[in-house]
C-alpha cells in the first residue's frame, strides 16, 4: 500500500494523527476562551456611574420590556449607595426661604430642611401644580439615603461636593415667581426679585461655584417667567426648563439644559379602555384662545374650527369645574390640539398624555422631554403652523388617520405615561426618575466644559 503519510511541522503523520492534532488545538482555543470570557464576566462589578451615563439609558424609554435603569446599575437595595448610583449629587442647604420656607414650612430646631419622614410640607394646587418641579426633586433628594426607601435610586445626594456629577440649587423659583413677584408696599422690590438677587449672590461665593464657573450647577426655572432677573448672571448652569420660548440662545440650549415635563392637571385615566370608536369628539381644544407671541395661531384656528360638528374648540380655564371638564372632553376624544401659547409648551399636552388623547402638536418651536431617547411620533401627530393654518388641511390629516393606526398610538400613550407622572416616593421611570436620567446623560459635557475651563487655571492664578 503506499505511503499515505504527510508531513506537519518536520513530523511524519498519519492521517488519524493529523485529525487529532487539530482536534486538541481547536479544543485548545474553546477553552482559552471560555475561560476568558468567564473570568470576565464573573469577575466584572456591577457599574453604578459610567463615563457615558445614557449607555444605560438608551433602550430602557423605546420598550416596556426592557430592563430598568435601577435593574440595569443594581439599584434595588433598599438603601442608595452613591458608588452604584447613575448620578452623585450635591445640594446646597439653603435657607429655607429659598425652598420649603415659600410653603410656610418653618424650623423649630435650627433644621435646614422638614423631616420628610414625618410630614412633608403641601404645595398649592391648581396651576401652580404644573410647575412644581423644584418640589419634588428635592423631596427625591432628601429622601434618597433613607435606609428603608422603597423605590429607585438614580440620584443620591452626597456630602462631599468633590464626589459629585452636578451641584444641586434648591431653590423654588416657580414657586417663588407664582407668589411673590408682586412689589408689596413698603417693599421698593419683589420678595422673587430679592431671593433670586441673595441666590445669586451665595452662589459666586462658593467654593464649588469657584471651581466650575458654575457649569456643573442644577437650577430649576420651570416657569417660563422663572429667574427672570438671575438666568443671565447664572448661564453656565444647567437650566430644568419646560422650554426655550423666552430665553436667548446663549443662555438656554438643548446641548446644555434639560427639559422636563409639566405635572398634568387633569387626572390620569385608569384602566381606560375606551378605544377609536367610544370617542365621539375627533379634535378637542379647551382654553385660553386670545394669546401673545406665537399664540396668535389659537384664534385662527378657532375660526377655521368652530364650526365643525366633530371639533370641540372653547375657551376654558381652571375656574368652576373647568379641570373636570376637560377630563372629561380629552377621553371622550380621539385627537386633542397643543397649540402654542405665550410660549411653544403648554401643560394641555401632558393633559392629553393622561388622558390617552393623541396629541396633535402645532407649535414649530417646541422641545420636548426626554426626545433623545424617545419617539414621540410614535405617539403624537406633529403639524407646522404654515399648513395648520391652510383650510381644511388640518382636519383632512386627522381624518385620514385609520383606526388601526390611531389604535397603535393609543396604546403606546399607555405605555408611555408614567413617564410623565411626578410622585414621592419616586417610582421606577416615572418624571422625577426621567428627569435625574436625562440630567446623567448631560455629565459627559458638563465635564468636557470642566476640563477645558481648567486648561489655564495655573498661569490665571499667578496674575
């Protein structure tokens, strides 16, 4: 027989042996592996804080089946543990008459802050509600190394500054404007104008504002009328905005600040299951009609409208039971009208997220919460405000919308709710938790600005 031998590697083979040969090196490399990638994901810690927060953000908004922010940094413990928290925070103890002090809270001890614990202190309702931010993020705050908190830890305040992502400013200033913007007699200035002139002030005077030029400071103006007299003075800050309508370029932007979502006025509907066919109104609109700026567009449509048998257009407000009577008209709605206003947002659009009513946006200038991770199209009809205004152009593309795909939105509203809910206890991904998420996504650039405010900071020392 002939010699059916090889040679491998200086080595007279067989054909078995040569079979075995690569059998024992593929063997080889499959367990070098394995043991590689075992060793690394066992051995991996669980990652609280990363470099670039909304790695772990990204997913979570698109589904409900994906897996939680707290579930994702290993935030279930009953206590937060800054090292696994998604973002270190470090809030100022203000005076109270800066926070709690403007809803009649008062210390009896010398406490800076109410024992959250034991009673915490009510915000007024009605419109003031919709601004009310600054309430219950520092509530999230205070609460948030309580040793039995329930619910999730994205932010946890912390006591050294230098172990911060964002400096904290307590300050109510929708609160503040919403009740003290008038000049009282004796009185030459407003209470608002004075607190936001003494904020102002103590925050030049801190060492962490020294440090950062005040880039990584958090400052609350909810209210478009807000800081009125301050946000030029505190621009490098980190503005929480429900939009940009009265603030020039320089000082609010969508690369540096965060828009958050007004508190709905109207109540959330539960268990709704009033589909495309149990919502006689096609097109609801309930409020204020006679607006300044970019309002101008609610009255043409109210002549364009009004006459529509399946169109609600009235003018509303939240006196009598007109809160009552807009909950009622946005669910027995298919479509309910955001206009702009004095300013492009309104709380009408949370309003109609609340009640399961398909926005229909018409306001060319507005920012929208959280929109870096979530689509609002998937829920929310937008219109410019050229072709809103063309006859018949409007009511034509609701029309054409097919039940089918009006079904689609409708349940992705559902989803999408909480998101919009403000509570305390926070709960997984509702506002509070949103906000502090959009608020981490923002650390890469506030340290990017902090590195380079540093570049010169030897040779500008030595002047």
């Amino acid at each position: 027989m002939a010699d059916r031998s090889i040679h491998i590697l200086g080595l007279r083979s067989s054909r078995k042996p040569l079979f075995l040969f690569f059998g024992f090196v593929a063997l080889f490399f499959a367990f070098s592996w394995f043991y590689f990638f075992g060793f690394a994901v066992g051995r991996a810690p669980i990652v609280g804080r990363s470099v670039l927060p909304s790695s772990k953000i990204l997913s979570v908004v698109e589904s409900r089946d994906a897996a939680p922010v707290t579930e994702i940094a290993g935030l279930e413990d009953p206590q937060c543990d800054p090292e696994r928290a998604l973002l270190k925070v470090f809030m100022y103890d203000l005076p109270a008459e800066f926070h709690f002090g403007l809803l009649g809270w008062s210390s009896k001890g010398g406490e800076v802050w109410p024992d959250v614990k034991e009673k915490i202190p009510d915000y007024p309702g009605g419109l003031n509600l919709q601004h009310s931010i600054e309430y219950w993020l520092t509530l999230d705050l205070l609460s948030s190394r309580f040793s039995d908190r329930s619910g999730p830890c994205t932010a946890v305040r912390v006591d050294d500054s230098r172990q911060a992502d964002v400096i904290f400013v307590p300050f109510f200033s929708s609160l503040s404007y919403n009740r003290h913007s008038k000049v009282t007699p004796p009185m030459k200035v407003s209470t608002n104008k004075m607190l936001q002139d003494k904020l102002v002030r103590f925050l030049i005077s801190q060492e962490e504002w020294k440090r950062s030029g005040g880039r990584d400071h958090v400052v609350m103006a909810h209210h478009p009328n807000s800081m009125l007299d301050a946000r030029m003075k505190l621009w490098p800050c980190v503005f929480i905005l429900s939009d940009f309508g009265r603030y020039p370029p320089t000082i609010a932007n969508v690369e540096k600040d965060v828009i958050a979502p007004y508190k709905h006025v109207v109540s959330t509907f539960v268990n709704d299951s009033s589909g495309f066919d149990d919502r006689p109104t096609l097109l609801y609109f309930q409020g204020a009609i006679y607006r300044k700026d970019g309002g101008f567009i609610r009255q043409e449509l109210y002549y364009l409208l009004r006459e529509e048998k399946d169109v609600h257009f009235s003018f509303g407000s939240i006196q009598a039971n007109g809160i009552k009577d807009s909950t009622r008209g946005m669910r027995a709605s298919k479509f309910c009208l955001n206009i702009a206003g004095d300013t492009p947002s309104s709380n009408r659009l949370f309003d109609a997220i609340a009640s399961h009513c398909v926005p229909v946006i018409i306001s060319d200038d507005i920012e929208l919460p959280y929109e870096d991770i979530l689509d609002y199209s998937k829920f929310c009809i937008f219109v410019r405000t050229s072709d809103a205004l063309k006859k018949n152009f409007l009511l034509k593309l609701v029309r054409e919308i097919s039940k089918e795909e009006w079904t689609q939105m409708w349940k992705r509203l559902k989803e999408v709710e909480g998101y919009f809910e403000y509570s305390f206890p926070s709960q997984k991904d509702d506002a509070v938790q949103m906000i502090w998420q959009a608020v981490a996504r923002k650390v890469p650039e506030i340290k990017l600005k902090l590195h380079r405010y540093k570049r010169f900071s030897r040779s500008d020392a030595d002047r």
